[in-house]
C-alpha cells in the first residue's frame, strides 16, 4: 500500500491532466439493494439514461433490503490523465457471468473484453450485438458500469504488485506448473472518459442480484400475448397478395401463425431507407394491414435506421444527423428529441397509426466498415462511439414509447442492445447461424436483461430444422426468418408432422410462457436463463468435490463446469437440446427430483444422465410439485377478452403451487393494476391423490380462463 | 459546408470539454520534403521521441526539397471531447500502403486498423507486432501519426455528407449496383487523447515517401557484417557444452554459421528473468564467450523485459515499475532514466561486457491477457497504453544504446517495434508461421521502417525446409529458430544439399546485401520491399487498361492487384518463391528487361510469366544491367579489416552502374566517414564486349577488397 500511495504522490508530480488519488468510492443505496456511486465527471449520455430506465421501485423493495455484497474497501476507482479505472474484488474460485450477448462461452472470469456494439464475429472478445457492461457473480451479487463507452474489461487477468494474492512467480525453464495466466483477484475495467456511475446489485442469489438489476432497469418486457405466438418473416421482395397467400397456406394447413414480418421490400427504397410503403408492391397498405387483420394476423416491419434522401423526412431530419452517412443514408442523432420527433412522426403516420404491429429493426450494431466511423460528429455533440453503444436503445425506446402513447403493446426484433434495455419488447438476432452457439447466447441473454431467438432460416436437412425448431419455441420469440431462403415450416416434408407438433406446443404453453414473462416484468426473473442462475444448482459442490476427492462425484464435477447446452425455461422446465448429429446427449439434472415433460416419468435427482430421446423429441425435464398452466393447440394467441380453456399438468408427487398471470394481452392496462395473479396449488387428497385449485381473479380483474382440466402426469 | 459549420457552432455551445473547430492545420518544413503539424496538446511520449530519432538532415537534404504533396486544404483536424480527428484526401484509384506489419494484406485502402501492439491473431485488423502509424501512397506521399496511442484508422472507409465525392445511394431491393461500403475519399484516424502531432514525407515516388520517412527515422540500421551471416538457435535448456558442440557440428558439415542464439534456459529463471546466466548450464560464461568467440561464432540471448523478484536487480528497479506484474515479473517503466539505467546496468555488467554480442527481446508485444492491462499506472504518469506502444522501441534504443556507446555494432531481433525504429539494428520475428503470409509480412516491413525475419523452426517435410531455407536467406535476417524444435539446417536429408546450397548463397551474397543496408542507413531505401516500391512498376497501368479496355492486359491487370507473393531484395534482385505444394507460380516481371538470376537468360520484359523452376531452385530474376557484387562462400563474414575477394556478375545488356560499400562491419566509425563507397560499372569496349572497373576507395578509407573477377551472365 505504501509503494502505491507513493506512486500517486509522483504521478500528482508528474502527469499533466486532472488526477483522482485511488480510493474506494462511497455508496448510496439508490433503490432496495442497489448502490450506486458516482466516479469522477460521468458523461452526460450513459446508458440508464439512453434506455431511459425508470426503476421498479415498488418490485425492489419487495425484495427488501440486503447488506452491501462485497468488502467495499477492495473497490477502487481512479481517474487519471481522462481515464477511468476501476476495480472489484474476487474470491478463490469464485466465477462470474454477463457481459451481454456472448456466443461461445458461459464462464467469463479470465477473459479480456472490449466492449463494442457490433455484428458478432466469432469470437466472444466484446465486440457483439449487445456487448452490456454488468456482470454477476455466482457469490450473489451484479456489478453495472454504466457507461456509454468502449469498456475494456480485465475479468479476473491482470495480477497487481499489491494483491495479497498474487502467486508465486515460477520458473518456466524447469517448473511444469508454470502458467502463462498467473491467479488474478480483481476485475478491472477501463473507462476512456474522465469519470463513470457504477452500480452494485445484492442477491442474496446471482438470481436476485440478476432480478435487481432487471428491475432497477423498469422491469423485463411483457410481451403482447400474440408476440408469444409463431411468426414468420416472408422474402423480401414478396408483394401484398403474396404476404395474403402465404397466411392461407399457413392456415389451410394447420401451422400456428401471429404475425408476419416484412422485409425490406415492403419500403419504396432500403438501405439506406424510405421509411414509407413501396407503392408497387404494397399498392395499398391500410387495406392491407385490415384484411392481415381479418386473418388474425399481425405485421412486423423490417427497416434499418439510415435514412435514404428520398425519404419524406430527409430535409428534415438532415440538420439532425452526424458528419457521415451509412450507404449514403442519413444518421440520425437520437440523442436529440428533434430528431426522435421527425422519425418517429414518420413510421407513426405512414404505419403505426394504420395498424403495423412492431418492427425489426436492422443494422444498428456494425460492422465498423459499414457503420459510422469513430471520427464523426454528431449534433448533440455526443461522441460517434456513445451514438455506437446506444443506437439499439436508443430506438428501442422510441419505438417502444410511440406505441405506449397509444396504449398498444409491441414485440419486435433488434439487432442490437445494452445496458438498461430490459424494459423493451424487442429480441435480439443476428446473421450467425450456428445452433449451438444459438444456445450458449439465449442462455446468456438471461444474465443481462436480454431477449434472444435462436431463429430458423434454412437448414441442410430436416434433422437441423427439427432441431432448430425444436428449440426456437423454447426461446422468446418462435420465428423462422424467410427473407432469403424462402422456408416454410413444412419445407422439409419428412419432419413436417413433428415440426408441426412442436409449433403447438408452443401455443399450447402459452399460459405458462406468458405467466413466466410477466415474473420477467413484475418480478425481474429472466423467462430463458441458465443453469448458473438456478437457485441452489451448485451450492456445495465445490465443497463436496474438496471433500470428497477420493471418490467420483460427477454431479459436483458437472455444474462446476462451463455448461451452455441447456437451460431454464420460466419456474419449471429444463430443456436439453439436441444438435444435429447427436442422437444422445448428458443431461445434468440439479439436485431435487426431475421428471420427463412428455410422460411424467422419474427422471433423476442431483445426477448426470445420458438420454437418447429420438429425433423428435426434444428433452425437457420438470422439477418436482411442477404445474405447467396449458391451452389447446390453437394456430393464433387469445385476443384481448377472447376466453381459453386450460389444461393443468402437474408433475412428481411434491405439493406444488404457481402463479398464473392474466391481462388483456395487449394494452398496457396491466401498468394501472389491470391484471390478475390466480394461485393454482395441487395437494394430496385425503386419498393421498393429488387434487389441484385455483383462485379466482380479484373482483374486476381479468378473468379469461374457461375451462379448467387437470392432468396428473407422474403416476408412481 | 454551412452545414458543417452550424454543427460547429452547436457543437461549442452543447459539448462539455475542450473544443477545436474542424480545421487545415498549417504546415512546417522540418527537413526537406518533410513536413510537420501540431494539432492541439500533444501526449510528452511519443514514438518519435520514444524512439530517440537523430533525423538524417544531410541526406535528406541531399534527396532534396518537393512540393508540399497534398492539397492541405483537405487535410482536416479536429479536437474534441479530448479526442483528435485527422482527415487525410484520397483520389480515385489511388492505392495506399504501410500500417506496419500486416500479414495478409499489402493493400490498405478499405480496411479499418485498430493499431495496437500485439501478437498477430490472424487477422490483419491493426494488432501486430509492429502497428505503426504511417502509410504510403502511390501518388508518392507518405504520412505519419506520432501518437503512442492506440489509432483507430478508418482507411478510405467513412462517407462524410460533406464529401463531393460522396456516392449515390443505391435501392438494395432492386439495384444489382449496390454495395455494401460505397466508395470513400479520406482515410480518416481516431487519436484518443487531445492532440498529436502529424508528419508528411514528399515523394515524388512511393519509394521516396518512404526513403525520407526512414531518414527522417535516422536512416535505416546497418548491421554488422556478420549479421548477414547466418544464425542458429539452441534449444531452450542448451549448456555451454551443447552449444559448441553445436557449433562444431556447423563446421564439421560446411554450413555457414556467425552466431547463435541461446533460449530462455541461459539465465537462471525465465518468464519472469533474472537476467543473469544460470549458474549449472553456463559455469564460466566469460570463458564460454571466449571459446565461442574463437570459433568465430557470436552470441545473441533470448530475454522477456519482466524482471523476476530473483533477479539481482529487483530491489532498485521496483520503485520504476508499473503496478501489474507479469508472470509475476515486474514491469520496468522504460521511459523513466533511472529504470533504464539499472536494466541496462545488469546486462551490461553479466552479459555485454563479457562479449555477448546481442539479444532478442521478446514478449514485448502481447498477449492482452498476458501483458499489463491498460489499468496498468507506471510511476512516470505515461499510461499502460502508451507503454505497450512503445515497449518495443524503448527496449531497442536501450539496448543499442548501450552496444553504441562501447563502439560495436549489435544485431537482434525484437518482438515488437513501432514508428521511428527503422534505425534500430533489430529484426522483428513472431510464433507465427504460414511460409505465404511470412512473405506478406516481409513485403509490408518495407513500407515502415522495419525488418522482418521469416525464420525457420521446423516443416512437416523436406520440401517444406527447402522453400522456407529458399525466402530466408533472402530477408534481413537467415536464421533457423529451432529453441524448441531442436532442427538443424541438414535436418531433412533428401534436401541438405540444396539446403547448404542456399545457405551459402546467402554468404556469397553479403557484399550485395551489405550494400544494400548502407543504402538503408544512409539513403533510407529498404533493402527488402514490395514490387509497389519499384518506381514505374505500375506507372500507366490503370490508364492502359482504361484505354485498353477491349485487348487484354494481364500486365496492367496483374500490377493493379495486391502482390504479396514476390519483392524485390535490394536495387537488382526479384525473388518469387515457391510455397510447398507449388511446382508453378506466376512472376509479374516489371518493364524493362530481366534475366534469370542462375543462368543469365532472358526472362521477360513487363509480362507476366510462368515458371516450373523444380523444387531445388527459388526463382530469382536481375535486372538488365544489373551489377551483383558477391564473394566466396565462406562459412562466416569477415571480421574487420580481413580482405574478401570480390566475384562481379553483371547481367542484361544494358550499361551498369553500382555503388559498393564497404566499412570495418563491426563499428559506428561509419558514423565518423570511416567508410567507402566504390562505383563498379560494365559497359562494352571497344569490341562490344562487356567490361568492368571498380574506383579505388578514397585515401585512408576502408579497402577490404582483395582479388576482383567479372563473370559476365547473359551470353547472347
């Protein structure tokens, strides 16, 4: 400490620019378990205030208070010559999630990122569609740089002089256990601005800590109750009849269908874009978009933020963009309410207020070589590189708040995301393809407030696309994205039966999916997460194997390591894809017993099993006292007040409860206490056999359930 | 640009930091044809200044004064929010070089660098050894950053709104013309601090840019004689009995050897370093060097810059030391006198007294995840980033500094340079090891100053070994690395003639290459350089193929397109390998008249050819009244004052002209005019037959020649 104290002393000597001694930062608690600290002079665009969070204030404090979850005095911060340092401790073999939308890897202590929005490239270095700075520790608390800057991120590398456990040095000439990455005890982050808000999350569980991060954010988005329906993205050049056509086909032969997405076709000219209807194929949109209607189907519209200079609010919206043009479109500078103004009167009058539904919208993440240099300017005078880190939010949030002004729920797509987004109804995509790698990112999602779609678009033979399917209606948004390959789900006729099947599985578990998305919304709990964030999932294990290192322990082995080939869907189920090529596979089940989703059947307890389930089983375990709220196999989402009859699985043979969610489905009514929660409960009997309730809806709330059937799936 | 300038304004009353209006800087003429500006508050270190550069004023005075070589009015500059823009123009067609050590590409327009020093990942995205921040034109002009920052060059890649060459925007639905990066008329760079300071170097031809940007530097290095010769180096846990084992071996085959490498296991621990011999491998080391010496053979040792707490400088360097170790080793603060003076002291003291004769430095470069994180803060104020900058080149200057002041001539090799270091004695090398890209990299080291070594390790075959030996013998530095791989030059049987063949070419050579590095040194023409620095290489072609365009051209086509696979080794001499697996390649031979370089014969003249030379011969073509100075085949270079005898080959037709230069090859004496230069030149005699002379040197000037012969190549 002495030596560092002195370095500061002749760094004050020394250095021309405005100096910060080290030192640990005061916290205040901003919100129930949430602190929060201001390092040095933050910019004044960060991303809480890009995503323009409004923290669910009454969620976190029924969460209730916690002590602050780390030793503060190893929390250091530093601003030196315009840069920002900081510092959080780590313990021994303690591991560390987050850092946004990784592809490739779960664990992130021991990797150097720089955290840059961008088309992921294929390796996880920080460069990715939502590269967000908060990550959470598996001891049971989250840390949130907020900044809207390219963060570097040293995640438990670097090795100071001064750490009381820095390791030995080794020599490399005759010590076998010498390492090229010595044992680092700290996260350290670069900030390259002259100051920074940090904020810390408690637990006591990573979950909580996750939960409290996600409700500072304003709470998970709940997405209309059609959004949870399947979709479809049609070629893009397709024209209004062939849109009309493609939902017959989709109807006559029984495939669910909610909304359909255009591509770029549907505007006059893209890339860069009109923003308006192209008059040749959409000759008629009002039309259009009533008879889609009629149909029971949605329209989602692809558009990518650069305005084309035959777009109606080009002269505009030009005195609001930045020095450079992406393929000759304008930027707009979103950081200013003129310029939101001007584009968001654009898509509200030419297709909002005639009836579209939501958007995709493209192309704000990367490649450096396509986008807006570093170098340009913008209006605002915010920096290219914050504009860079912020797009994706900042027109989610836009997007998102015309359609609140007009009391209408969205779900849309996005390419990309940071910090502060959980709130938004858009699930991020990409143009990568890989289906395990698909996995890895959903499972990540969940740590940092995203939405992810493991999206279909071709495949080479129908074992991918079952596959494929197979998972994507176990992610958020059930999608196979057309716009080139031209794919419908009957493309491959041999597995058209179990695709078939899989598409109304996911109809028929929308009950469940979209009680589990309003925990996203009113209690922070991510709907997809991984299996690091089960509660209790490797309590103990590191113990267990210390103890036990003279016999075989594989389950304790199992979830020590990285594990991003299955995951969490909601309170229950835990699904374990497979890929194509595989016909078995390891399942860990974590401690407690699981049964078999589709029989009901033991599966296991705390152990690692091998399952060959065929090709058109996908597995999927269910905890013990699971009650999974089902409805029938319909091809389009429950309308606003439209009833549906429910079937209640219950599995295993512990009591159970749930907390079925119900609302309009979509409005934002739910925001003025119009929703209701039934408790569903399964008990033994007198019997001994199990007997379910449920609750009725308080007076005047939503009450949509018809009729309730129950289905004792575990017969032992 | 009333656009432009109401940005500015907005911009000045909306940012919080410090602003400079976009602006053209104005120029001073430094040296003749070289320029400089200061934009805003420039860093103190710099590469420039990190590197120590003595500008060669007398030689660049001799090239002479130029036209400033841009329109400055379109160089652009800008401070803000403390960071610096600079915008430099580009014409249509115009091709540019440099941005140090690539290994893929050689043309630069269209990409975007990060440059940072760093190993090489395999991508050509300004992470390298040698990242440094100058690049070339083929409208003769070269440009240098002096930032010890890491630059985000945008490299004829951003579209400004303000550009006049701004493309059209183009309908992606429906144009076939669209393109995803429309045309750009700037490279545009990111400094991330508030000020820089720039250079332009005049032409009139690229090579000139680059001859006055070397002199600029202090000129090119000269190495000692006998660091033509060829290298060997150990494996790692080598004793002193091994190595002159080693190097008997060496004389007992007749392969040529000057000086060996040892590998980490000469000090007493490595990774981190002692930096003093290990007692039970080197018991007597004075002796070792002695007896080493009197083979004839010098000695070169490995070493990593990170100072392990055993070493017997530790105590007194830790107050000079950042605060991250690596590997447990402490992390000198080179720019700091003090830390210099001790590092140095040690090695002089253990290692450069007693007779070694140069190191290899190595690790300077990266990983991230090895080397200090930019959290790093070093006792000077200079930041972790601008260390990792310059580590390189403060590590060379301290070194050659030290051999400087005892008046002997070092030759080394580095892990990682930078700008300014064209005059260190250094040779960059690295792990990596594609033949191809080994070559592309050697072409790139001459458009920044640098030297570039494709050293040899192993080869899955013989073929292999040959074609590698083939490139190596013509680049700075003929060495086999073999610290782990333990091969020798006669390793791979079923080619250890051709192999020695080689080897001992490059011996012959040495009155050429010697030559040639003197022209590096006091003309500042890099003695290995791409065939875009031949001037005329590809003078007219895009016009000929504009005019042209209903014949063929493959000339004109094939100069237009990026060559890496052939360059030009010194004033004469086009080398075209073969990478295992050709038996064929394509040589584009410039216009004017070439000649096979082994037999004298008539190549071609601006064409493209192609050659099956087999595999016992790398294709190497003359120009036409190419003069080749060569010698014996002797085993090692000869020591000071011992007398060489000259074999003259002159090749072609045409009169021939060329400049030998001779000196003590172990000395700075050069520096005080001990040195010669002898103009040899053949043309016909009276009968028409060739015939040569060489002046005399000056009086009291060296005179190392002995017995002169003229082998006159092509018989026509």
């Amino acid at each position: 400490m002495k030596i560092f104290l002195t370095y500061f002393i002749e760094l004050i000597l020394l250095a021309n620019s405005f100096n910060l001694a080290a030192q640990s930062p005061s916290w205040t608690e901003v919100a129930p378990g949430v602190w929060k600290t201001v390092v040095g002079n933050p910019d004044k665009l960060d991303l809480f205030n890009a995503a323009g969070i409004k923290p669910s204030l009454e969620a976190l404090t029924k969460m209730g208070h916690s002590q602050f979850p780390l030793s503060d005095d190893k929390i250091v911060t530093n601003v030196t010559n315009g840069q920002t340092y900081l510092r959080f401790p780590l313990v021994k073999d303690e591991q560390i999630f987050g850092f946004g939308l990784n592809f490739k890897t779960v664990h992130q202590r021991g990797k150097i990122l720089q955290l840059h929005v961008d088309h992921y490239g294929g390796t996880d270095n920080g460069r990715t569609h939502a590269p967000v700075p908060f990550y959470v520790s598996d001891r049971g608390y989250g840390v949130f740089v907020n900044s809207s800057r390219y963060l570097t991120v040293y995640a438990g590398t670097g090795v100071r002089k001064d750490s009381r456990e820095a390791p030995e040095p080794r020599d490399r000439n005759t010590d076998k256990k010498w390492s090229s990455q010595p044992y680092s005890d700290a996260v350290e982050i670069l900030v390259p601005t002259s100051g920074v808000e940090i904020y810390i999350f408690a637990g006591p569980s990573a979950l909580d800590a996750v939960r409290r991060y996600n409700l500072y954010s304003g709470g998970g988005c709940l997405p209309p109750r059609w959004g949870l329906g399947f979709t479809q993205r049609v070629p893009t050049l397709f024209n209004s009849k062939q849109v009309e056509e493609e939902a017959k086909q989709f109807a006559e032969k029984g495939f669910p269908l909610d909304f359909i997405g255009l591509e770029p076709g549907w505007q006059s000219k893209s890339y860069p874009c009109t923003f308006e209807w192209d008059k040749t194929r959409y000759p008629d949109p009002p039309a259009f978009i009533k008879t889609m209607k009629e149909m029971g189907i949605r329209l989602n519209l692809w558009t990518n933020p650069y305005v084309s200079p035959e777009s109606p609010m080009y002269t505009k919206i030009l005195p609001f963009t930045g020095t450079h043009t992406v393929w000759g479109g304008v930027v707009a500078d979103l950081t200013m309410p003129e310029a939101r103004k001007i584009m968001i009167n654009q898509i509200d009058h030419d297709q909002v207020t005639p009836g579209v539904s939501g958007y995709k919208i493209d192309e704000s993440d990367g490649y450096d070589r396509w986008l807006w240099p570093d170098v340009a300017v913008f209006p605002s005078g915010n920096s290219a590189e914050q504009l860079r880190q912020t797009y994706g939010l900042l027109l989610q949030k836009m997007t998102t708040d015309l359609y609140h002004e007009k009391n209408t729920r969205t779900f849309g797509l996005t390419r990309s995301s940071n910090g502060g987004g959980s709130s938004f109804p858009y699930v991020i995509y990409n143009d990568y393809y890989s289906h395990e790698d698909f996995i890895t990112a959903l499972i990540n999602s969940g740590f940092s407030g995203m939405l992810w779609t493991p999206e279909m678009r071709g495949s080479k033979t129908g074992e991918e696309w079952l596959r494929r399917m197979q998972t994507v209606i176990f992610s958020p948004m059930a999608m196979i994205n057309a716009w080139s390959s031209g794919t419908k789900p009957w493309s491959f006729p041999d597995v058209e039966k179990e695709v078939k099947e899989y598409a109304l599985l996911r109809m028929q578990l929308m009950p469940y999916l979209y009680s589990e998305f309003a925990k996203y919304h009113f209690e922070g709990t991510p709907p997809f997460r991984g299996m690091s964030l089960e509660p209790g999932f490797d309590a103990g294990a590191k113990l267990e194997l210390r103890n036990e290192n003279l016999n075989e322990n594989p389950y304790a082995e199992a979830v020590l390591r990285e594990i991003k080939d299955q995951y969490m869907t909601g309170e229950y189920l835990l699904i374990a894809p497979l890929f194509t090529g595989q016909t078995s596979r390891k399942v860990i089940l974590p401690k407690g017993r699981w049964y078999d989703f589709y029989t009901g059947n033991y599966a296991g307890d705390g152990e690692v099993i091998t399952v060959s389930p065929g090709l058109e089983k996908i597995p999927v375990y269910v905890k013990d006292g699971a009650i999974i709220p089902m409805m029938k196999p319909v091809l389009q989402a429950p309308d606003a007040g439209e009833k549906y009859d429910l079937e209640i699985r219950y599995y295993g043979t512990k009591p159970g409860r749930y907390m079925l969610y119900d609302d309009d489905g979509e409005t934002y009514d739910y925001e003025k206490g119009v929703f209701s929660w039934r408790e569903i409960k399964v008990a033994p009997d007198k019997k001994g056999k199990p007997s379910g309730t449920i609750s009725k809806p308080e007076k005047g709330k939503p009450d949509n359930v018809g009729v309730v059937t129950w289905k004792v799936m575990t017969i032992e």
